[in-house]
C-alpha cells in the first residue's frame, strides 16, 4: 500500500515538472532554445543543407570562393592600374588573439585601411581581423600555398567587404609567425592579448617598391566568404608574391587550427590584375618626382647614345684614314723602287 502511494506521488511530481516545463509557471506555453547549429570542415559538401537550409548560398551561389586562378584566362585592367590600391597598415598594441576552434582570429580595431584600385577611391574599408587557414584556400594554376594570410576589411559606411590574401609558401622561418605563436597553447575560446604589425606579413618585393602593388602584383575577383553562410560581394584581391613560413612552423600552424581550408570551387566570373605597363604614383608630389626621373633618364639615354654615335663616327674615320695613308706610302715605296736591268 505504501509502494503504491509513492508511486502515485512520484507520477504527480513527474507530470507537474513536465507541465511546467511545456507550460511555465504562468501557464503559457515555453520556447526551449534549440540546440546551436554548427558547421564544420570534414564536411563542407553539407553546408548548404545544415541548419535547415541556412547557408543553401554555400552550394546554389554562382560567385563562390576560394577559385583557382587560371592565369591565362586573367584579364589584364587598365583602369585597375589608373587607379592606385592604397593599403595603410600600422602597428598595433595589445591586440586580441582568439581560438575559435576553425581558425585564429587576430581582432585589429585600429586605423589600418584600404582603398582605390577595385575598392574605388570614395570609401575607405578599416582592417577588422585577420585570420590563418592552413593549407591555403586559393590555387594558382592549380598549384596551392602552404598557407594563407586573409586580411579582413569593412567599410563604415556601405558595409562591403574586402580581403587581401597573402600567400605563405614553404621556406625559411618567420619571425611574424613566431609572434603569433607564443599563445598557441590557448584553449578553444580562449584569448590573449599581444603586439603585431600587420605590414610585416606583405612580402618584401611590395615594401621595398612602393609602386609594385600598384600595377601588377595582385589578382582580383569577386567572389563570396569561404565559411558559411557564404555571402556573396566579396572583394579578394591575392597579393602574387608570396611570403615565406618554415616547415615546422606551418605544421605548428596545422595541427593549431587543424585542417581549416574549403575546396575549390567552380567560378562563373573574371580574374582581373592591373595592367603590368602602367606605374601609377600614389600622389602629385611622387607624380611629379617620377615623370622628372623618366624624363631625366630618357635623356641621358638619349645623350649616351649620341656620344656613342660620335665615337663611332670618329674610330671609322681613323680607321679609312690609317687604310689610306697604307695605300699611299705603299703606293710611293712601290714608285721608289729601283729597276734592275
């Protein structure tokens, strides 16, 4: 009797803690959260289809990245090379680092910005973060990098976004890297704060030359983010001189973010770079000084090959004067002679 008791009371209590549970304590009825939709890299072929459907832009979109550059079919721009691509990078101080699980996300916040070129020259868009994926997203000519750098930027005003990539290839150690790597050890979802300088990621051809990524040293296209829900507009522009990682410092990188890269995806658009003839100097000032050292050039060119031409001349007529003077006192001797009879 006793048994059945309780077994009546524990059934009460059960039903009320299940009402309560449907209904809440003001009998209305309770919106339980559903269970976090997550996405990952083992499997990129379900993103368009994972969280009902959220991300379907992941497999019907037409402009996906990341894409391998076929360089023959890349169009060269004359009007991307009239318009100069300005990237303003400054060093930034107690920056954050964040383990995210699928990558590190290095948060910026400071005024490094990019503009002109693509972008167009009205709007300046600001560097949010950036971020690693090993081995890299993007091909060329089918061939892949060890690695790559994307450089996130935002504009303010119109939203759009745009990311500099900066390929990393196999070589020598890197001191940038070895900056980023002392917290390394952070947990998912943890974050620590250190001191970088995003300018010393851009390959030493472009800092040494101030016009070389102005004219022919980067590809552009639009393509879309490389994680879902894959949004579509997105400006890429992927520097072509790459920088230098050693081995052991992308595999400190791989097993730090794991395998982290989408495949390759079919594209529908066109590849730009700037047209390689064009110098564009970013302002009146280095116009002015280019134009005086082309001009300047262009005339001791033009004076050393005229000098040229006179000591030529000169030498030619030495020679048929020398030939000359041979034939007459060959001539006289042979006059001189005395005849034997």
């Amino acid at each position: 009797m006793l048994n059945t008791k309780m077994a009546k009371l524990f059934g009460g209590i059960v039903c009320i803690i299940v009402l309560l549970s449907v209904y809440g304590v003001d009998g209305q009825p309770t919106n339980c959260p559903e269970p976090e939709c997550t996405w990952n890299y083992f499997m990129p072929s379900t993103w368009p289809t994972v969280c009902g459907g959220k991300y379907s832009l992941c497999g019907d979109g037409g402009h996906q990245s990341p894409i391998d550059i076929d360089t023959s079919l890349v169009e060269t721009s004359l009007e991307l090379a009239s318009s100069p691509l300005h990237i303003h990078y400054e060093e930034v101080h107690h920056t954050m680092v964040v383990n995210l699980g699928t990558t590190i996300h290095v948060d910026i916040g400071a005024n490094n910005t990019v503009y002109g070129g693509p972008l167009g020259k009205s709007d300046k868009l600001y560097l949010n973060q950036l971020h690693f994926h090993a081995p890299g997203e993007h091909q060329i000519n089918s061939v892949p990098s060890s690695a790559e750098v994307h450089l996130v930027h935002q504009s303010l005003t119109t939203g759009k976004r745009a990311v500099v990539v900066v390929r990393v290839m196999t070589g020598t150690a890197n001191p940038w890297f070895t900056n980023i790597f002392t917290v390394r050890d952070l947990p998912v979802g943890a974050n620590a704060t250190i001191d970088i300088n995003p300018l010393q990621l851009f390959p030493l051809s472009i800092l040494d030359n101030p016009y070389h990524l102005q004219h022919s040293n980067y590809y552009y296209y639009n393509g879309s983010l490389t994680t879902p829900p894959c949004t579509e507009g997105i400006s890429w522009m992927i520097l072509i001189d790459p920088i230098f990682a050693s081995v052991s410092q992308i595999q400190d990188l791989q097993r730090w973010e794991g395998i982290n890269n989408r495949p390759i995806q079919s594209y529908n658009g066109t590849v730009y770079r700037p047209h390689f003839s064009i110098v564009t100097p970013t302002n009146e000032g280095e116009d002015i000084r280019h134009m005086g050292m082309v001009i300047g050039l262009s005339f001791l060119l033009g004076l050393a090959a005229f000098f040229a031409i006179i000591a030529i001349a000169i030498i030619a007529l030495l020679i048929r004067d020398s030939h000359d003077k041979r034939d007459f006192y060959g001539a006289q001797q042979f006059e001189l002679q005395p005849t034997n009879y």
